[in-house]
C-alpha cells in the first residue's frame, strides 16, 4: 500500500518535472501556481527579493540630496525617482511573494541583515554630481542587467522587469543630463562631474558581479532562462555604450586600459578590484553600516504610520457595520409594520 | 501594537484599466489593511505615469482559479474543433465579404 503511494508520487513528481523541462525548453514562462523545483524557487526567490532589497536600499544615496537639490526641478525629478525606486522595490516584493515567502519574512530578512542587497548602494554619495553619476552610470548598468531578465523564465519576475525598465530609462536619462550641464558649466562643476564618474565606473562595472569564471550560480540560471547573458558579456556590452556617451559629455573614463580593440570589435578594459568588490559584499564598504541603520530606523520611525493605517481600517470596519446593523433594524421595522397590516387584512379577509 | 499585526496586512490583487473602452489587467498586488487604502496605494504604485483610468483591487483570496494541475487537460476540449473558427471554411474563397 505505501509501496504504492510512494510509486505513484514519484510518477506524478516526474510528469510535473517533465512539464516544468518542456515549459523551459519552449522558453515558455513558468507562473506562480506551477510546479517547479525547489531549488528554482529557492535561487528565484532569493534574486528577486535580493533585487527588491537593492530598489529599497538604493533610496538612500539619493534620498540624501532631495532637500540639496539645486534647483525646484531638480528636486520634483529627484523625488520623483525616489519614489519610482520604492515602486520597483514594491513590483518585485509582489513578484517574490508569488513565489511562497510572505512579505513580512522578506522584510525581516532584510532588517536583520540575512538578506544581501547591490554592494553599489554601499558607496556614499559625496556631491551633486554624484546624482548625475548614479542615474547615468549605476542605473544604467542595472538597465543592461535588467532588459533581458524582462524575459525571465519566471512570468511574475519578467512582468515586474518589463514595468522597471519602462522607468528606469528616465533614470539614467536625467543622470546624464545633470552631468552634461555640469560638464558644461564652470571648470569647478566640470571637475565635479569628472570626480563622480571617476569614484562610480568602477563599482558601476562591478554590478554584474565577478568574472564568469568565478560565478559558479550563473550557468544554472542561465540554464533555466533566468539569466540570459554571462556578467562578462553584460558588462562588455555596458562599456562599449557608455565610452561614446562619456565622449559626448567631454568627460573621460577613469580606465588608463580603455581603447578600441578593432580585431574583437569591442572596447577593451582594465582590471577591476574584485578584493574591494569582495570587501563590500562582507560589510565593510563605505556606507554598508548606515545603510543598514538607516533602514531599520525607517522601519521602526514608519511604525506609526502603519499602526494609523490599521486603527483607520478597524474604524471604517467597525462604522460600516453598526451602520449596518442600524439599516437592518430600520427594516425589520419596516417589515414588521407590513407583516401587522398584511396580517389584519388577513383577519379581515377570514372575518369576512 | 505588534509587528506581527502589521506584517499581516492581507495581500491585494491589482488590476488597472489603461484608457476607456480597455478592459482592466492585472498588474500586480499590495498589502493594505483594507480596500480603501489598498486602492489609494495601487494608484501611487501602479499609476504614476497616466497608466490607468480606473483601478480595481481584489482580496488575493477571493480569487478561484482552475487547477494548475490539470495543465493543457482542462482546457483540451476547445483544440480539435477548428470548425469553431472562420477559417475552417475554405470553399468560400475568391468570394467577396465573407
């Protein structure tokens, strides 16, 4: 009898795999109520809420130049990209949730520090032009990232990327747009500008993570159509667009390495400090400390916010039910007086 | 009030009309603690750029889907009846407005 159970579950087990195969051979996309392995859902649910995680934390460099910003403008823009960073944050919670973990679990890894975020959002944001720098360099960096995982092979994670990227594009739009004016401005705001590229090309380089050859999860990703393009080949890809965008901006590239290599067709690049790299993914980046802090006061100075929300919630509950009860009593009244009058009419009806 | 009670907002279904004469889509969901305020939310996140004319929003739980496991299974009996589509009927052909 167990033997038998235990036949038919793997049977069924093999058919559910074969389908989850055949869904990713078809680069076909897998949804939420499907089966999957754990391990496509565990590795799928740490990326997503880890890129979450980045969105949330990813507020806080710029966050910090909202009440400097140079101009009225400058400041609507700011916030209004702060706001879009909470935004991608909140479209990939919902994409994660799909997945099984609740919300709730996904902010506390975060708060107690379980969970990683992009090691980029641990460098200070030193100047205004590190606004620009962030939006040109950082954000367009995630935009390579980003636009082919709008094709993951998880439906729920895909939607969410194809939302981000639509936005994302203002982002690095109006970086590059505040380092051009400053490029163009007095020899000081120039030197500004230069400094931020030159503090962020290289972290901004390093966002798509080590060298394929010491990226060990990339290759099943990439098997699951999850990932779609090595981390070499996505930041090859970065470097050969931003070298024409720095030119245009009259700004250089802190890269003594960077040329034209006409055989390969691509820019060439020096070496990039993957001990420092290492260093800040440990927790000892600039920034990785007050980011941190920073979160977990937010949380807690929000609490308020969320206790209003709910005590606003039970009221509007607790009004709409007594108005309830008040309309029913009013019409049991009302049936009352009818049933009283149907009923002597009915007397009158056997009286007659 | 604990952690626990606010970590606990039920989850919301979002759905968003992107101009009249569309049919609402789904976008995403929320946590809100109730409908009210899950609409106003839906609309900071998922309208900040003239998306939509009119959101809905759903309680997650009060959705019924078919059975996943069921796959194609449940949905077979519309294949094989290609005489339920236009181009099933061939002789037409050269035939003006039909």
């Amino acid at each position: 009898m167990t033997e038998q159970t235990t036949t038919a579950d793997q049977a069924a087990t093999t058919a559910e795999q074969q389908h989850f195969e055949h869904l990713i051979s078809e680069d076909s996309r897998v949804e939420p109520r499907d089966w999957m392995p754990e391990a496509y859902r565990k590795s799928l649910t740490r990326q997503v809420s880890q890129h979450a995680h980045s969105e949330i934390i990813g507020m806080q460099p710029e966050a910090n130049w909202i009440t400097r910003a140079p101009s009225l403008k400058r400041k609507a823009v700011l916030m209004a990209k702060v706001q879009d960073e909470a935004g991608h944050g909140l479209y990939l919670y919902s994409a994660a949730e799909t997945l099984g973990t609740p919300r709730s679990v996904l902010n506390e890894q975060l708060l107690s520090g379980k969970a990683k975020y992009s090691s980029i959002f641990n460098y200070p944001a030193r100047t205004w032009a590190d606004m620009g720098a962030i939006g040109w360099l950082v954000d367009g960096a995630a935009i390579c990232n980003q636009v082919p995982l709008c094709r993951a092979s998880y439906g729920p994670y895909g939607r969410a990327m194809v939302r981000i990227c639509k936005e994302e594009s203002f982002h690095q739009r109006q970086g590059w747009e505040i380092l051009y004016e400053l490029s163009h401005g007095t020899e000081a705001q120039k030197q500004m500008a230069q400094d931020a590229v030159n503090r962020f090309y290289g972290p901004a380089l390093q966002m798509f993570g080590p060298p394929d050859a010491d990226s060990p999860n990339s290759q099943q990703s990439m098997q699951w159509n999850i990932k779609r393009f090595s981390n070499d080949e996505l930041r090859q890809r970065f470097v050969d667009m931003i070298v024409p965008q720095a030119e245009a901006l009259g700004l250089t590239l802190p890269d003594p390495d960077l040329k034209w290599n006409e055989e390969r067709g691509h820019y060439d690049y020096g070496q990039l400090d993957w001990d420092e790299f290492m260093s800040v993914i440990k927790g000892s980046g600039p920034c990785n400390v007050q980011r941190m802090k920073r979160r977990r006061e937010a949380h807690a100075q929000g609490a308020w916010v969320r206790e209003a929300a709910e005590a606003y919630a039970q009221r509007q509950a607790r009004e709409a039910a007594e108005a309830a009860a008040a309309a029913s009593a009013t019409d049991a009244e009302a049936t009352e007086e009818f049933t009283v009058v149907a009923g002597r009419g009915s007397a009158e009806l056997i009286g007659a | 009030m604990s952690e626990n009670q606010t970590g606990n907002w039920p989850l919301w279904e979002v759905f968003v009309r992107s101009s009249r004469g569309l049919s609402h889509v789904h976008a995403g969901s929320l946590h809100a603690p109730d409908a009210t305020m899950a609409v106003r939310n839906a609309r900071d996140l998922y309208t900040r750029r003239n998306e939509g004319t009119s959101v809905w929003v759903v309680p997650a739980d009060a959705i019924t889907a078919s059975d996943p496991d069921s796959k194609g299974g449940y949905f077979e009996s519309a294949q094989g009846k290609s005489y339920r589509h236009a181009t099933y009927y061939t002789k037409s052909e050269g035939v003006k407005h039909l």
